[in-house]
C-alpha cells in the first residue's frame, strides 16, 4: 500500500519512509524526527505547513493502528462466505449458553429446577467419575492403541464427559461457576466437531487459525447484546431487587443464622420481606438490612455476568487462534498475548473486587484454567507430539536465555500457588508405578525408561522422574524462600491491608455522616494524606471514599455531578500533596543512605530506565503510566531516593485525574445505590449496573497504565540502551554491591539443598506449607475467612463495633499459619546468613562485619 498524502495543491507526500522498518526517520525515543520530516518537505512553503501537518497526523494514526494492531487478534485471512459460516457455528453454543445459563434467558429457572430435581445424585455421580478418572490414569488408557482399545477408550471417555456435564449442572445450585467453566471447555470441542463434519479436507491448523476473526467477531456481538438488554429494561439492571430475585429463583437458602430476625413470623421459614412487581417490601419489624440474608449467594451474580464471561473466554481463544496461523508466530506475539490475558482479567476481578462480589473472582479462576485446558485441546489438535514438544521446548529456550536470572521469582509463584496439585500429582503418579510395574494391565507404559536400560524403576512413573530432576536442579532453597515471600505479599496487601482498610474507611465514612462538607473534607483530606503515607495502603480505596463521603454530603448543594467533580479535585489534591511529601522527605531522607539505595537496586538497567523515563520534563505517555499505573508509595518514593526534580514529577501526576475521576464517580454510586425508599427499595435502581461499568473503567484505566508503563520501562531499557548506560553509576552503591558479592555467594553456597541441614530443611518446607495453607484459605474459602464487609457497611452493625470481627475462625486460623511460617522464614535466613558469614570468614582474612 502506497502511504502518501496530498496536500492542499495536490502534491503527494510520501511517508513509507517514516515508518517503523526505517529508523532513519526516528529520533532516539522512537518519536519521529521533526528536522527529518522537514527535509522532506517540497520547496513549496505555501503548502508546507499543511504537508508537516499532514505528516504528523499520518504519522500519528499509524501509531495508533499500530498500538491497536497488538490488541486486536491478527487474523488469516479468509472469503466472507467461510468467516460467515464459522460467526455462525461460534454463535450457536453462544446463544444457547445465554439462553439457557444466563438471566438474559432462562437460566434463573432452569438450572435451579434440574438440581433441585435430580441435585440428590451429585454425590454418587462424583464418586463415580473420581474412581472412572482414577482408574483410567493409573491404567493409562491413552495408551488403549488396539483397534478394540481405541473403540473401548472413545466409549469411556465419552461416558466420562458426559457424566461430567451432568455433574456441573446437579452441582450448579452450589457452585454456580462450573457453568461458564462448562461452557468454556465445550466451545472449542464444538469447533473442532464442525472441523470434522465440515471442513474435513482442512488442514486443523489451517483450520484453527480461521477460527480467530469469528471468535472475535462473536465476542464484541455478544458485548454489545448484553449492553442493550441490560439498558432495554430497569428490572436487567444489577440491584437489590434483582439480587433478591435471583437469589429465590435459584433456591439460595437464607442465612437465619447470622440473622435470626429476618425470618417471616408465619412459620413458612421464608425472610421477612418479599418482592413483588420489580418492588422489595418489608412489613412492620423487618429492617431493611435483612436483605444481607443472601449476602453470601452468589449464584444471581454469575448467571447475570454471565454473557461478559463468555466474551472473555472467546477473546482468549481469539488470540490463542491467532497462534496457529500460517505465517507463524513471534516471541513478541506470544508476550503480548500473555499481557492482553492478564489485563482483561484484572479488569474483570478490579470490577467484581469493587462491587464486592467474590464469586466472579471465583468464576474467574476456575474460568480461566478450563480457557487453558481448552486452548491445549485445540493445540493438541492442530500439531503432532513431536510439534508440540519442539515448539515448547523453543519457547522455553528463548525465555530462559532473556528472563533467566528471574527464573526463580516465577517458579516460587508456581510453587506457592500449584505446590498443592503437586503432591496430588505425586500421589497418583506413585499409584500408576505400581500398577505398571505390577504389570496387571497389558497396554501400560514401562515402568523404567526402555532408551536407559541401566535404570532401575522408581516409585514414579518415568515422566514424573523426568519432572522431578528438573525441579532437583533448580536452587530449591532460594525458590522456597521466593514462594514464601510471595505468599506473605499476597496476605500482607491482598487480605489485611486491603480488609482492614476498607473497614477503616467504611468506619469514617459512618462517622463524618452527620458533619458539614467543609468539616468532612478537611477530615478526608488528613485521614487520606496519612493513609498514602503508608507504605502497603492502595490509592482506589481511599479515592472510593472521599467519592462514597464527598458525593454523600455535597449532592444537596452541589448536585450528585458537582459533588463527584468536588471529590476529584480534593482527592487530586491529597494525592499530590502525598506525592511531594513522599518524594521530597521520605525519598530524599532515605537517599543519604547507602543501604536503601542499594536494596532499591538504584544501578540496575530497569532503575535506570526509570529515572530516565520518569524525569522527562512535561507530560508524556510513558512518564504518567508510570505515575498511574505503579504502586502508590514506592512510585514517589523511588524518584526522591534518585534525587529527581519535584516539580517535573508533580506536572506528570496531573492526568492522574483520569483515574481518580471514575473511581469517585463509582464511589458516588455505590452510595446512590445504598439509598433506598421507605419500603427498602433502591431510590436509584440503575446506578448498580453503571457503578460496575464505571468499575470496569477504573480497573481498565489503573491496569492500563501498569501495562503501558511496563511496555514503556522495556522500551527504554532495550530502545534507549545508550543513553541508559551513559547514566551515571552511584560509585558507593556499586562498591557496597562488589563488596557484598561474597557474601551473596556464601549464602548461596550454604543454602544448597543438597548441603542444608535436616532441621533447617524442614523449617523453610514447614514455613512454606504454612504460607501456602492461609493463601488457599483465604482465597478459596473467603466467605469462611472474612465476615462480607463494603464500604457503604456499618461497622456498628455488620461488624458488632469490632474492626477485627471481620475475621471469622478459619480466618484467624489462616492468619496464625501466616504468622508461623514468617516466623519460620526469618528463622531459616538468619541461620543462613550466620552459616554465610562464617564461610566467608574462612575465605578471606578479613573479618566481616554483619
């Protein structure tokens, strides 16, 4: 294609030359060179600055369809006829999805009336699907290759899936996620079906690769449906009477035990209140707050939210698709892929975090491990073992050649997260030795390796051998103690900070109910400035309240707009002044200090790039997605402890308001969406639906900005590597780091697995199983853990006056095993840095001082 444009004359401007393949036209930041564009300018000035004008534009938008061509899936180009067909067959489970397991159709009755008919037998079914899949592995029915085996192995594999989709619906009264898990495992079956039946003469990978425009195109049709229904009808909004609504269609039993007032005096067992014609009632005695009866139902929520779920699973195989095509994939593709991933899913966690729903988090997490057991169904199709063997075996090479010195941070987060999937696996592999070497079923794998006759066979299979030597080379000490501090992060920001802030400021915002909004805003903005002088306290939370406390007592004066404008720039305020002062006193005290700039790895590339980055003057994209998107305190500290100048970072820190500005207006509606009537029913029954669109927003906008700022910090530590090197090295930090590099060695020396004493070893694989145990607590069993608390709650009441009411029994069970394991932790490093000393003392003749 033949990039020119004309001027006003008519003359043509070619910009091919300005494009990415030539770096001629680039200045050293990737922008384009505006001397170099000039050169290319016709003699003509009466056009010239129409042509520059031009040229920029163009220039721009390429930029732009650039960055858009990294987001949206590159597809195979196909006729019209065969991407209409295949819309047509991804549309199909679609529709039949939200028809039947969604409130857009009849998923509120028809699920609920098939598990509460047949719901008895779910246990018997899992019982006998466990044993079938059970035995099944340890007979290794994959290796069933005979003609009678393969017919005898399609007929139970066939039984087990489909005893298994009878089981996710007898269970989805409780588990009302298996579902959208269900559905996202039988898409891509259904697709590789209309392969086999219409497309037979295709290449499968050919085939998949197809498969990416239609599944795109079906998830934005499926956004956009949702949208209109949610928008045709007040009663499709998400709101307390649809959740009480839900919450009988589906059977969810009200908790009487928490709330013993709430049940009807009649004697039928049912709550107090009733809904009637889009309308909630509560008769003389029943409060309001009885509606916290169906606090813990979830299943209302995840038949709503179902659609977008759906969107997401087919954007994930949309991108997965894009893999296969025929011009292959890059490294690059691949990354991008896995950045796409997480930030949609981080705006669909944000989102239900805000709005306080766990069970999306829930349906989230089981959503996207049957969308990754999916994508190896389709990958597995469309290659051969020996295909997919050398193609992962090539991607790890080139991770492990650019990432390898960070290896270990991404194998403790595997370890703290899968350690228990790990020992199941290790469990069942034992059980299949011994049916191997047993020798009972004809068609089992050896139980040694035929290629090593020399070896003996163990008591794993020869695959689990092959895992566990890989695990043995690793530094197994320094990834145990990586996973361990991985799972002490998770329960430091993730559990208390964020619980224990949100009861904190829903505390406050009881408290200033009753002040004027002058009194209230000075109280805020000292609450709020403290709370950002705290090192593990997020910034939403408290832009949440100034928007819940602001809106509350400024929406009679100023209005309900006024008010959310007026909570912006008091929060914009808060936020700069924090800023200053975290840059200025706490950064540049703490600079004076070798050992502060050392931990903070002040010499490092990515440090460097930063400081460079960041220290540009005026407003640049990378610069305010680095101010947006990083953690609040250490974003404004780090560049007082690099000694940069206050007031570029304070004029970088003013587009911030693009992120306070949705998180207050969520604020604002989450407290429309707490008034109601004197009958209990919402003042404002459409806020619930914009809040989690206003949620989405925000989440979008935060984890954007954590991405482009990441993009942004790689750019410049590979694109500018010349003017990152020129920086000038901290001469004490590098001297303190050469002079710590024997001590660095030593531990690592001492703490070798092989030479770690039994005692030692058992303290970092206690502490490690400690840790693991309260994250799987917390995360899998919250509602077990933590008494459902939101901003808008009273602390009065939801929480008996008592902050740590919170935690619930299991919870300050998961707490003490948090508590143990940190305990032990320190234990095992101090011992190490003890044992490291005195290596290092033998080593040199010069004594070193701790």
């Amino acid at each position: 294609m033949n990039s020119s444009y004309h001027s006003a004359n008519g003359d043509k401007l070619n910009l091919d030359g300005i494009r990415d393949g030539n770096d001629s036209k680039k200045s050293e930041n990737g922008d384009f060179n505006a001397l170099e564009i000039e050169a290319n300018m016709p003699d003509d000035e009466s056009v010239t600055d129409s042509v520059v004008t031009e040229t920029i534009i163009g220039g721009t938008r390429y930029r732009i369809l650039k960055m858009a061509g990294s987001v949206i899936p590159k597809v195979e180009p196909i006729s019209w006829t065969t991407f209409f067909c295949l819309s047509i067959c991804c549309i199909i489970p679609t529709a039949i999805y939200a028809l039947l397991f969604t409130q857009m159709g009849y998923g509120d009755v028809l699920y609920y009336s098939f598990s509460k008919k047949f719901g008895d037998y779910s246990s018997v079914l899992a019982e006998g699907l466990m044993i079938s899949a059970f035995l099944f592995y340890i007979l290794d029915i994959d290796e069933w290759n005979s003609a009678i085996g393969n017919v005898v192995r399609f007929l139970c594999l066939s039984l087990l899936f489909f005893g298994f989709s009878s089981l996710v619906l007898l269970v989805s009264n409780q588990y009302p996620y298996g579902i959208i898990t269900f559905f996202a495992l039988i898409d891509p079956l259904w697709l590789l079906i209309v392969k086999t039946l219409f497309y037979r003469s295709v290449d499968t990978r050919m085939y998949v690769s197809w498969l990416s425009g239609p599944l795109f195109f079906t998830s934005i049709v499926t956004a956009v449906a949702f949208i209109i229904w949610v928008f045709m009808d007040s009663g499709h909004a998400w709101n307390n009477v649809t959740r009480v609504t839900a919450a009988e269609k589906t059977g969810c039993v009200p908790n009487f035990d928490e709330y013993p007032d709430c049940m009807s005096q009649d004697g039928s067992g049912d709550t107090c209140f009733y809904s009637f014609d889009s309308t909630l009632y509560f008769p003389d005695g029943c409060d309001p707050a009885c509606l916290n009866v169906y606090s813990e139902c979830v299943n209302g929520i995840v038949l709503w939210a179902g659609p977008l779920m759906m969107c997401v699973s087919m954007l994930f195989l949309s991108f997965f698709c894009t893999f296969l095509r025929t011009e292959g994939t890059s490294e690059k593709d691949i990354f991008n892929f896995g950045k796409i991933w997480i930030f949609i899913l981080c705006i669909m966690w944000a989102s239900a975090s805000f709005s306080g729903t766990i069970a999306v988090g829930t349906s989230l997490a089981a959503m996207t491990l049957a969308s990754l057991v999916a994508s190896a169904i389709m990958l597995s199709a469309s290659f051969s073992k020996d295909q997919v063997k050398y193609n992962k075996e090539a991607i790890l090479e080139r991770v492990r050649a650019k990432y390898g010195d960070n290896l270990d941070y991404v194998r403790g987060l595997f370890i703290v997260t899968m350690s228990p999937f790990l020992i199941l696996y290790l469990l069942l592999s034992m059980i299949n030795q011994l049916v191997r070497r047993v020798g009972v079923n004809p068609c089992s794998r050896p139980s040694s390796n035929p290629q090593d006759p020399d070896q003996t066979a163990g008591i794993f299979t020869v695959r689990t051998r092959k895992h566990l030597a890989k695990i043995k080379r690793w530094d197994r000490a320094n990834v145990f103690t990586i996973a361990v501090y991985w799972g002490i992060g998770y329960m430091v920001l993730q559990v208390l900070c964020a619980q224990l802030t949100i009861v904190f400021l829903s505390w406050i915002i009881e408290r200033t109910a009753k002040f004027g909004l002058y009194t209230v805003t000075g109280i805020m903005m000292v609450i709020g400035l403290v709370m950002f002088l705290l090192p593990p306290v997020p910034g939403l939370p408290v832009y949440f309240a100034f928007g819940i406390v602001l809106s509350a007592q400024g929406n009679e004066s100023l209005g309900w707009a006024g008010s959310v404008c007026y909570a912006t720039g008091a929060s914009l305020i808060v936020k700069m002044c924090a800023g200053a002062i975290q840059q200025k006193i706490i950064g540049q005290s703490l600079s004076q200090y070798v050992a502060v700039r050392q931990f903070v790895s002040v010499n490092s590339t990515m440090m460097r790039a930063m400081k460079l980055v960041v220290g540009t003057k005026g407003i640049t994209v990378p610069k305010v997605a680095i101010l947006m998107g990083g953690p609040d305190w250490p974003t404004y500290v780090l560049p007082g402890i690099m000694r940069l100048s206050l007031f570029p970072i304070m004029i970088g820190s003013i587009p911030i308001a693009f992120l306070i500005f949705p998180t207050c207006l969520t604020g604002a509606l989450l407290y429309m969406a707490s008034l109601e009537t004197d009958t209990g029913n919402p003042v404002y029954p459409w806020v619930g639906t914009v809040a989690t669109i206003t949620a989405s927003i925000t989440a979008m906008v935060q984890f954007g900005s954590m991405i482009i700022a990441a993009y942004y910090l790689e750019n410049a530590a590979d694109k500018r590597k010349d003017e990152v090197d020129a920086m000038e090295i901290d001469q004490e930090v590098k001297e303190a780091d050469d002079r710590d590099e024997l001590m660095r060695n030593c531990y690592k020396a001492v703490t070798q697995w092989r030479v770690v004493p039994l005692f030692m070893k058992t303290m970092l694989l206690s502490s490690l199983a400690m840790i693991t145990a309260s994250c799987y607590m917390v995360q899998f069993f919250a509602s077990m853990c933590f008494i459902e608390h939101s901003l808008t709650d009273s602390v009065q009441y939801n929480l008996g006056g008592n902050p740590l009411n919170i935690f619930l029994p299991l919870g300050w069970v998961a707490i003490g095993l948090f508590s143990a394991a940190t305990m032990f932790l320190w234990m095992f490093c101090t011992w190490g840095k003890a044992q490291a000393r005195k290596r290092a003392v033998s080593e040199t003749s010069v004594p070193i001082i701790a």
